[in-house]
C-alpha cells in the first residue's frame, strides 16, 4: 500500500519541488526524481517476470551503490578516450556500446567477488541477470539525467532562441503570434520530447536489458558451471552489439531501431526463462574455509510438493498391475501330487 501510494504521489512531489520559478538546481533534482520514480516502476516489473531466488535487498542496495559510484565516471572516461562516434556501426560498437556494457558490468562482477570471498551460497545464472538489470537500470537512470539537464535543455534553449527571428518574421506577416510560435517550434519541441523526455520512460529499462544479458552469462561462470573464460565474455560482446545497432546513426530513430529494441527484449526475456528452467539443486563450486563439502540445497518447497503426487500416482499403478498379474497367474496353481514329471530322456540327473 505505501509502495503504491508512493508511486501516485510522486509526480505531485516533482513539481512541487519545480515551482513557478525553477532554478538549474532544481531542474536536477526533478530530473533525477522522475529518473528513479521510472528506474523503480520497471524494477518492480523486472521482479515479477524474473523472481530471482535469492537477491536480497541488501544486494540491491550494494549494486545501486557500486553503479552509482563507477558507472558513469568510467564509460565518459573510456567513451573520450575511444572518441566515441556513432556515424559507423563498428566505431558505434566498439567505442559507445562496449565501453556503457563494461561499466554496468562492474557492479554485477563486484558482487559476485564478494559472494566469493565471503564464502556465501552462489546465486543462480537467473539472479545475476536480474543484478544485471538492476545495474543497467542505474545506469539507464543516470544517463537520461545527463541528456536531460546538460544536453537536452542547452539545445533546446538555443533553438528557440534561434527561432525568435523567424516567429517575428511571421507575425509581421499577418499570422497570429500562437500560429508563428507553433509553426517555428513544433519541430524543436517535438524532437526536445521524443529525444530527451521520453528517454526517462525508455532508457532504463533498455539499459537493463542488455546489462541483463551481461549477468547472465557471468552468473554461468560465477556458479562454476562453466569455465570464465568461455562464457563470461558471451554476453558483453551481444549486448555491445546490440547497443552498437541501437546507437547508430542509420538505425536510431528508423524502423530497424524498433527491431533492435525487440530482439533485445526477446533475448532478455528468453535466457530469464532459461535460467528459471535450471537445475533445481545445483552443487557448490566453492568449498568452505573448513574443507567440507556444503550439503547440495534442497529444493523450494512447492517444487517438493509437485513430486508428492506424482509419487502416490506411480505405486498405484504399480499397485494396479501386480493384482492384474496375481489374477492371471492365479488359475495356472499346481494341486499338490499332481506335479508333472520330466521324462526320462530329459532328466537332466
């Protein structure tokens, strides 16, 4: 109930703290509160389709934290050193979309080192891909922040002042000063919301997307169930391309731009269903500090229910065919004395 009347309120809380007369700062602090009020929606949503196991909440608090603090200072560093562009499809690759996959994969890498040297149960390849999401959603969070407040409303303060020449133009011309100012700022202001607005309904949930794909594929080596080095790369490398095609020029904004995002759902929501088809009893591939080995886990108890049933289906059955069998064997009794005798040519004496 607090959750949902969270929810309803804080847009009201947002533009309270706007005001009449907003400052930058507050241009801040409202972008960052509909950045995380997005970011928690689609967390809730995540959880409903992944349900991961056993993440805790002070697992999604330590990888907000880590994301937080390393996420964007490492992909601006990375993104100027490679001179990030987005004009080709292998520079958009390799210089914006390995670069933002690398750093949301730091805190799922962090975590599960730490679940190492602590010696804990290891989390599922299904709960690495929800810290994954949970990463890429900081970061989706954290991104849209940036655009808005920096690159959104620089260029849009620009355009329309670029743009006041050209109204006046018009309303000296004999057009109405609402038409003028429709006529010159639909475009800027229709750009300013798909590009900049709508991106804190859209990037962070993107972002989780692929970051998704990151954990899962670090989880599987994480859980020993397969070595590091063949399969903790495998998702790094699909979500840098996949980011790559999102990003390009030729791509963005153009119908392959909504196949790229589809593929990317598909693929997220394809291995959260392969990792809920995993092995229920997974063994430890850390031993403990004493040397023992730690017992394999049992399984949930609704998994231990299903198998009841089936059990109590199998001995009637059985139960059913030895009585067939009994009443089949039944007329076949021998009377005593009646015994039928082997001849002599074949007694085997």
């Amino acid at each position: 109930m607090l959750l949902f009347l969270a929810l309803i309120c804080v847009p009201s809380i947002a533009l309270v703290i706007l005001g009449p007369n907003p400052s930058a700062s507050t241009f801040d602090h409202v972008a960052w509160i509909f950045a995380a009020y997005f970011a928690v929606a689609w967390l809730l949503l995540l959880g409903v389709i992944i349900r991961p196991e056993h993440v805790t909440r002070a697992t999604l608090v330590l990888v907000t934290v880590i994301a937080l603090a390393t996420q964007v200072p490492l992909a601006v560093t990375l993104e100027v050193d490679l001179h990030a562009e987005t004009a080709g499809l292998g520079p958009s690759i390799w210089s914006v979309g390995l670069p933002e996959e690398l750093a949301k994969a730091i805190p799922v890498l962090a975590v599960a080192l730490i679940y190492r040297l602590w010696g804990r149960h290891a989390l599922t390849p299904k709960d690495y891909l929800f810290l994954g999401a949970v990463s890429g959603l900081v970061f989706g969070a954290s991104e849209v922040v940036h655009y808005f407040t920096v690159n959104g409303l620089a260029e849009f303060y620009l355009t329309v002042q670029s743009a006041l020449p050209s109204i006046q133009q018009l309303i000296l011309t004999g057009h109405s000063a609402p038409d003028s100012v429709f006529a010159v700022l639909i475009g800027p202001v229709r750009y300013f919301v798909l590009n900049f607005v709508w991106r804190f309904l859209t990037d962070p949930v993107t972002h989780a997307c692929w970051a998704g794909l990151t954990g899962y594929f670090i989880g599987l080596a994480a859980t020993g169930r397969h070595k590091w080095y063949t399969v903790s790369w495998i998702g790094l490398v699909i979500a840098a391309i996949l980011h790559g095609l999102n990003d390009w020029s030729r791509v963005n904004g153009h119908w392959l731009w909504i196949v790229v995002t589809i593929v990317s759902g598909i693929l997220f929501l394809g291995y959260a269903k392969v990792g809920s088809r995993s092995d229920l009893e997974v063994p430890d591939p850390w031993p403990s500090a004493s040397g023992a080995a730690r017992p394999a886990a049992r399984a949930p108890a609704r998994h231990r229910r299903r198998g009841a049933p089936a059990l109590v289906g199998t001995l009637t059955g059985m139960d059913k065919r030895l009585r067939f069998m009994t009443g089949l064997i039944a007329p076949l009794k021998v009377e005593p004395g009646s015994e039928v005798r082997l001849s002599r040519d074949h007694d085997p004496g």
